[in-house]
C-alpha cells in the first residue's frame, strides 16, 4: 500500500479552520439520531447555495471535493489524494477545458494474504451547476443543488468511511472510498481513476456504487448488479441475516452512473439507489426531500454487504456463470437464470430468497465437527436447478471451501421442499439460481454461526 500512497502525490493542504455550513436548529432535529443528523449534516452542506450546483470544473465542486477530504480524513481514512483531489482536464460540450477533481482515501485490511486486494466505493460529487433564464424580461438563475443527486449518496460515502476506518479489524480486503468528479455528464471522473491514475486495476475485486439514496418509495432501494451471479450470491447471503432493510435486484438500470465505467474494465459492480424521482435534475431537488431516517438504514445495510464483499474467500468473477457452465459442463438451453423469468420461482409462496436461507437452509444446517475443530469457514456457492414441477435438482458446487462445508451444503440445499415453478411468458420453465452458503465460526463463548446473524 505504501507503493500506492507514493503514487498519489500529495497536494498542499491549506492551514486554517474548516468551516462547516448547517442548518438553522429546529425541534424536528431533537427526534434525529446521531448517524441520522451526521447525514442531514453533509447533504444541507453539499447543497447549499454556496455550492452553486457543484458544476464539473466549478468553485463549488472543488469545495464539495475539499469538504468530502476533510470528512475522510477525520473518519481515519488514510488519504490517497491530497486537499486539491487528484486533479484532471476536460474538455466542456462548448469546447471549453476544465479541471476537475477525485478524492480517493482507503481502509486497509487486516489480512496479510489479500489486503493488497480492493473494493471500492464510489460517489459521485457533482451535478448540474446553475441556469439563468429571463423571466419578463429579467434574468433569473436556478440552482441545481443535487440534494438527492448526489449529496445523498456522498453523505452515505463519509458514514460507511467511519463504520469501516472503527471496524478495520473486521475487513480482510482494502477498502478504497472515491469521490468522483466530473460524473453527471460524463463519468469522466471514474474513467480517469481506472484509467490513468490508479495502478493495480487488476486487484480491485468488486465496486459499490452510490447514487441517489435519499427519496425510497415505499421504504423501498434497489441494487443493480448487471446480473452477476457472484454478486447476487452475496446479496443473498446478507439478506440471509438479520437487517435494517434490504434491498430489491432490478435487472434494469435504474440510472447510468459511474458503475458503467467499472464493467468496461469487467469489474463486478453493484449499484446501490432509491432510484428516478420527479424532483430529479430540477431545482426542487433539495435537502428537505430527502429521509434521513432510511438513508441511516441504508448505511447499516451498505456496511454489512461490504464486510461480505471484503471477506470472501475468492476472487469475484465478472462472467461467473459463463465459468460454471465451462467447469461443470452443464447446459443452458432450458435453463432460464433465475433473474431473468418473469415470475421467479417461489419458496413458501415467497420469491424472496431470504426466506429459503432462513427458513430451510440455516434452520437444517449442521457445522461438522471436523470443520470446527480445524478452524474452517467461509462461503460456500451452490447452484441448483428448480424443475417445472418445483424440484431441486442439479445442486452443484460453484466456488467451495473445503469438502467438509462443500458437502454439507450441498446436503441440505438437495433436501429442499418443492418451490413453485418459475414462468416466462405465463409458461413453466426450469430456472437456475445461485447461492452463498456462509460458515461462520463465532468466538469463544459464542455459538457457531451460519449467515450473518442467523443460526
């Protein structure tokens, strides 16, 4: 990692007092939690007036960029790029150059044998600038403040930094956090980062997005994975636990964002967000649309998901499923993936996937006692093909951990109930799916664990 900060030079950084911007106090605010307020903190900053919009190349991303520094770097993330960000040109749509600007910090891991791996977890910091516009006559200028997009998913970048710099003994990958810039237009900020300043793009195992998390309809987010199996796998295996929220997979994107530039590089990226809102690229995109209370959730849940992420046993494949049917010789004519049917195969009367692992998988689990006394754990993935008549055959081994785990989750998985068939086109199909089976040794005093929080 030293080899890494050295490549980052270090800018100046500017003597003086950092002056955050708040919010009058209001009796609303007395009701908010701590992580609550820290959120509705940076996004009344992020779009404030001042910022005037947070244009690529404009004063108020540069300042948006110099506040998610000072953020970083008192949540105990080592910074990769100094005050000024790791700066670039670009060139406008009216042929005008600007500079713009990453802010780049990482959490090392604990684990001696991959903390030279990486996820990464990005936001962008920019939005629209302003407009002036004559009205009667008179010229009138509107802000394009981004409250939602994208002060909420920066707000959420700066928290998951704290939860992850106070628990850094509980990741075995390097986590690397990036603010973005140049992002709404062009994605030009991400480009740069895989592109021409980061040098070990091969070890970067995994990206989470964040964009535009603040406005849930119906308490509801979502996460966009471009149907990666090794991603959906560990959606299910936290979904598994006990959480705030989880989120819902959507097969469609719900908004370019900097994920795009990832997949370029076939990285395996998940994008996290409460998706399109009326108020979005309007000026009434303001900080009092947002919830505060669920974005808290989403913090909770985003922290669980990358303690997952970091702590897998394998490298995460960008065509896994492509991998599996090469290893296993299976084919897939027939076969339609689970994601793609249009009604998904049901497990007591529930598509829900958290539901077979905590009502059937973790409930018959047994941990061997072999296993246990020679201290192996870990993840097990399993796919399986649901028959048109609701049957479980096929159960297969994708990535293992050892015989041990390997067998005993394949056992309980190939015991499983009938599932309701899976339909495209109102006809029965054979769906496949895959899984994460986790084997979690717990502490001395504890009981064993599988899942998350489930026994």
């Amino acid at each position: 990692m030293k080899r890494i900060v050295a490549f980052f030079a270090a800018a100046l950084v500017c003597a003086g007092a950092f002056a955050q911007f708040r919010d009058a106090s209001s009796l609303e605010s007395l009701y908010d939690s701590e992580l609550s307020s820290a959120l509705k903190s940076h996004v009344s900053y992020l779009a404030s007036a001042q910022m005037e919009g947070r244009k690529a190349g404009s004063e108020g991303e540069k300042m948006a960029a110099d506040y998610l520094y000072e953020q970083l770097s008192s949540a105990g993330v080592d910074m990769l790029s100094g005050r000024e960000g790791d700066t670039f040109g670009i060139t406008s749509a009216s042929g005008d150059t600007l500079v713009s600007r990453n802010v780049i910090g990482y959490v090392e891991g604990y684990d001696k044998s991959i903390r030279d791996r990486y996820i990464v977890i990005g936001a962008r910091m920019d939005n629209l600038g302003t407009y002036t516009m004559n009205v009667d006559g008179e010229p009138v200028t509107a802000t394009y403040t981004g409250a939602n997009g994208n002060a909420s998913g920066m707000a959420v970048l700066i928290e998951l930094a704290r939860k992850v710099a106070t628990n850094a003994i509980m990741f075995r990958r390097s986590v690397i956090f990036v603010g973005f810039g140049a992002s709404a237009e062009t994605m030009a900020g991400s480009w740069y980062f895989l592109n021409r300043a980061f040098e070990d793009v091969d070890k970067i195992d995994a990206m989470i997005n964040l964009d535009m998390l603040g406005t849930p309809v119906d308490e509801t987010f979502y996460a966009y994975t471009g149907s990666n199996v090794d991603l959906n796998a560990v959606l299910s295996t936290v979904a598994g636990g006990l959480q705030p929220i989880t989120p819902k997979l959507t097969a469609a994107e719900p908004y370019p964002s900097d994920h795009r530039a990832f997949y370029d590089k076939e990285i395996p990226s998940v994008f996290f967000t409460t998706g399109r809102y009326p108020e979005h690229n309007t000026p009434k995109d303001t900080p009092s649309l947002l919830d505060y209370d669920f974005m808290e959730k989403e913090v909770e849940y985003i922290f669980n998901f990358a303690e997952n992420l970091s702590n897998t046993n394998h490298q995460l494949l960008f065509h896994p499923e492509l991998a599996m049917t090469k290893a296993k010789g299976m084919g897939t004519d027939d076969i339609v993936p689970y994601f793609d049917c249009d009604v998904k195969p049901m497990f007591l009367n529930t598509p829900d996937l958290s539901i077979f692992m905590s009502k059937w998988v973790y409930q018959y689990l047994k941990y061997p006692e072999e296993a246990v006394r020679n201290g192996i754990q870990g993840t097990v993935q399993i796919s399986f093909v649901i028959e048109k008549n609701g049957e479980v055959t096929n159960v297969k081994v994708v990535r293992g951990i050892d015989e041990l785990l390997d067998d005993e989750a394949v056992r309980v998985v190939s015991a499983s109930p009938k599932w309701r068939a899976a339909r495209v086109r109102g006809e029965k199909v054979r769906s496949t799916l895959t899984l994460g089976v986790e084997f979690r040794l717990a502490k001395k005093g504890e009981r064993r664990r599988f899942g998350i929080n489930g026994y």
